[in-house]
C-alpha cells in the first residue's frame, strides 16, 4: 500500500489501495451510518486496517484506542435521541484527537518526556462533545513537544512524515491529523491552531484545515481560559467534512468562557448553498510581510483565476498591517509563558531548546509589551473588519514554501531571505490569529516535485459560514477534490524510519 516517488511522478497523482470505504467523504459515510446502510463497526474496522497497513510508514496516530472506541458504541443510542437528524450528529464516525489534548484513560503525552506517561482522568471539553455528537475517538495524532513547532517531531513519539513523500515533513503542530487523513486513516481529524498548526500541515498534506474564531470550537485553554490565540478546530479531505466536522464541535459550554452557541444555521447549509461570484482581495505576500517561493505564488494565482469566468473578482488589495510581527510574538510569548512556561521544573527539564527560548522571551516581555501588543491588535482587528466589508475573503498564501524532509526542524530560508527561529517562516499565519478571524487552508495545486501547495482564505468576525461557503466555491474549479487519500510515497532509498 505504498508507492514510490517516481511512480508518483509517472502517474501524476499518488494511488490508493486501502479499504473502499476508508476513500469515501466524512459527509457519505454519515449519510450511509444514518441510513443504517453500515454500522461503526465497520468503519472502525476499516480504519484500524488502514492504520495498520500505512501508519508504520508516517507515524500520524502513535498512540490507538481501538477498545475504547468499540466500548463507545453503547451510547451512540443516547446520542442519537438527543440529536435525531442534526447536521452535526457523527452517528459512530471514528476520528483522531491530537495528543495535546486530554481523552479520559487514554495516554496524552502532550510530545514531552515529562509528561510521557501521563493518562488523564477526565476528557477535555471538546472530545465530550464530540462523544455526544456521535464521535468515537480511535487514537491521538502526532504533534511537535507542547505544539510548538511547524514540523511534528518530539522525543516520546517520533516524527510523522508526509504521505506525499515520506522522506519530508507533514507541517505542524496538527501534522498528524493531516497525515492521518490524507493517508486514509481518518475521514475527520481534531486539531489546534496558534501559529498555523490547523494551516500549515492542511497545506502540507493536501487536505482542509480551518483556524475558526475564538469560542467557534470550545473555549481556550483549561488554565488560560479566556486566551483568545489557541484554538481548536476541524481538518478534513473536503471543505463540506470541514463544515460537517465544525458543526459537531459548535455549541455552548457553561465551563468554556469563550464558547459560543451553535448557529441557527449548520455550517454545511453555506457550503450547499455557495455559489459563485464571490469578490476576492488577492495579498500572496500580504504586502511584503512574509515572503514566499514563485512557484507557491504562481500555483496560488492560477487557481484563482479559475475563477474568473464564473463573474468572480479578484483585486491585488492588503491591509495595513503594520506591527503585526511584534504584536504577534508578544502574545504568543504570553501564551507560552503562562502555559507550558507554569508546569513543573521537571518537566520544563526536557523541553526542547526552541520552545525553552519562546518561554524566556515570554517572560522577559514587559507591561509595556503586553499593553503595546494588545492596543495594536485591535488597530488590526479593526483595519481587517473595514476591509473585509469591501471583499468576502482575504486571499494570501499558508506557508512560503514546499515542506523539507522530515530531520529539519525548520527551513534556513525562505525564497532567499534568511529565517530568524522557528516561527519567523510561518509568518502567514500571524494574522488570522492576531485579528481573531476565522481561516482556512484549502489546497490548490501541487508543486514540479508533486507537493500540494494549499492557499489561505481568512474570512469576516466570527464569518466560517461565508468563509466556507467562498472556499467550496474555489474547491469546485480546482482539481484537488477527490485526490485524497492516497498511500504514502516512499522515495527510491526507502527512507521512511520515524
């Protein structure tokens, strides 16, 4: 179940050989559970064979809970009575939890080794929901050591490596629930998003990956409960899965400040309804903030141009977005500094040198900092909320450049322009977060090696439904559809050791 990058090259578009049923759509396979035409037994079964057949291969889902899923399967009765036909009722779909996030009794290493062994005794706000919705959790996925980081690697678990050629990186810090899903090991996949993490492995990997606003998905952070910067949201083949999966996690929690209620409207109802033309502010490098490759630029500006025939507009327009760097790692040096930067020494012992340096600029940052940083966002906030009255969607790239292998933990350059640390290349996705706007990776094109190359839509306050809806209509002209899952792709070495 495997193919090698020559032969990916030779038939333009990778194979697949898993189980039929692990091909189909997130949104198919409900309607066939819904329909009694299957059962969640089957589709556990299906995934766990996929699992078993390509994971050695990408390491996406290291850590499996396959009783606990099959011991789930007796509240799916409760969990039909209290959704009936509901668009966001999963009916028994398996899916992945990354592994920054607590799933009771199920090992949650959070990528550290002093949290190796770590099994909690209660889930997080979130999987309970998807658990009511009808979710049954097979496994976690991969992530970089407390998520930090735009390659998953870490010391408990490995490295996960990217289907299209598993001798490169599969992005981070949700990397594994993008491989997962685009190697067929999953039709729906949980991720978290504070520097790209739900973007830049979407775009690695070929597949949907939305950054909602804060509250759209859960609340922040149990112990940062009012942060507005990480959040959770939906990764899918499809952006109608994206939307389906966004309607199972929406809704209110009395325990999360910042959830919000579920829309009167599902999130799938935009995406059937999405017609062309949509106006488009087209910014591919946002006005000279973050570089980027011409062949991802040249990629990003043919699929918009498809467009085009259908009445859609598409304006070179950009924003001011001046300070958003400073304004950015500020509150991200915030975020760290009072998250993994408060748990024990003994475990802060084992963190990597990158994330032990985004601590200390956390900590050295001053009031004067803190006030500064949060003054300018909402300059931006309301400079983005004037523009986006004038275009649907602000149009721009996810990351600058193709993925590199899998031992690099980020790129020196990008498109010739040295890279200071390990964040400064995912600059793209500074201000979706900064802004608190909802965005979305929808994947595009592929590179000359065969690489997908995702373009990044960031929509209106709290707007998922028009940002759904503009990012199904370009998912039409685009010949990515359908393309996943694939098997994974061995270089001719055979470098595949995690």
């Amino acid at each position: 179940m495997t193919t090698t990058v020559e032969d990916a090259a030779r038939d333009a578009w990778p194979a697949y050989t898993g189980p039929e049923l692990c091909a189909r759509t997130a949104s198919d396979i409900v309607g066939l559970l819904k329909r009694r035409e299957i059962g969640p037994v089957d589709l556990i079964d299906a995934c766990m064979q996929r699992i078993r057949a390509v994971d050695p291969h990408i390491n996406a889902l290291p850590t499996l809970c396959e009783e606990r899923a099959r011991q789930t399967l007796a509240g799916l009765a409760d969990a039909e009575r209290r959704n009936g036909t509901a668009p966001g009722w999963l009916a028994g779909l398996p899916l992945p939890i990354k592994d920054l996030t607590p799933v009771a009794g199920v090992r949650t290493t959070f990528g550290t080794p002093g949290l190796a062994d770590f099994v909690p005794e209660e889930s997080a706000p979130i999987v309970e929901r998807l658990e009511a919705n009808g979710g049954l959790v097979i496994g976690k996925s991969n992530t970089p050591e407390m998520g930090a980081g735009g390659n998953t690697f870490n010391a408990v678990l490995g490295s996960t490596r990217n289907p299209w050629d598993v001798a490169r990186n599969a992005g981070g810090s949700s990397g594994g629930a993008a491989a997962a899903l685009a190697a067929g090991e999953a039709w729906l996949a949980h991720g978290s998003d504070l520097a790209g993490s739900l973007r830049t492995p979407a775009a690695y990997c070929g597949v949907v990956g939305l950054r909602p606003s804060p509250g759209r998905a859960g609340g922040g952070p149990v112990d940062l409960a009012f942060n507005h910067e990480g959040v959770q949201g939906p990764m899918a083949r499809t952006v109608l899965d994206a939307a389906l999966f966004l309607d199972a996690m929406a809704g209110f929690d009395p325990r999360e400040f910042l959830s919000l209620e579920a829309p009167a409207e599902p999130f799938q109802a935009a995406v059937h309804s999405a017609r062309p033309p949509v106006r488009i502010a087209y910014a591919p490098d946002l006005g000279g903030f973050a570089p980027l490759e011409p062949e991802i630029e040249a990629i990003m500006r043919s699929a918009l141009e498809r467009l085009q025939p259908l009445g859609t507009e598409i304006v070179e327009a950009c924003p001011d977005l001046a300070d958003l760097y400073r304004t950015y790692v500020v509150l991200r040096g915030f975020f760290w500094a009072a998250l993994p930067g408060r748990l024990p020494d003994a475990v802060q012992a084992g963190f990597k040198a990158t994330l032990t340096e985004n601590i200390a600029f956390g900590r050295q940052c001053t009031i004067d900092d803190i006030v500064d940083a949060h003054r300018n966002r909402s300059r931006l906030f309301h400079a983005m909320q004037r523009f986006l009255e004038t275009y649907d969607v602000l149009a721009c790239a996810v990351v600058g450049l193709e993925p590199d292998r899998v031992e690099v933990e980020f790129p020196p350059f990008v498109n010739g322009e040295p890279v200071s640390d390990y964040v400064d290349w995912l600059r793209f996705s500074f201000l979706a977060t900064t802004t608190g706007l909802p965005a979305l990776s929808l994947p595009v094109g592929r590179t000359r090696s065969g690489m997908p190359v995702g373009l990044q839509l960031i929509g209106p306050p709290r707007g998922e439904a028009k940002l759904l809806a503009v990012a199904s209509v370009l998912e039409g002209v685009c010949d990515f559809a359908g393309r996943t899952p694939i098997d994974p792709v061995i270089p001719a070495n055979g470098d595949t050791a995690s």
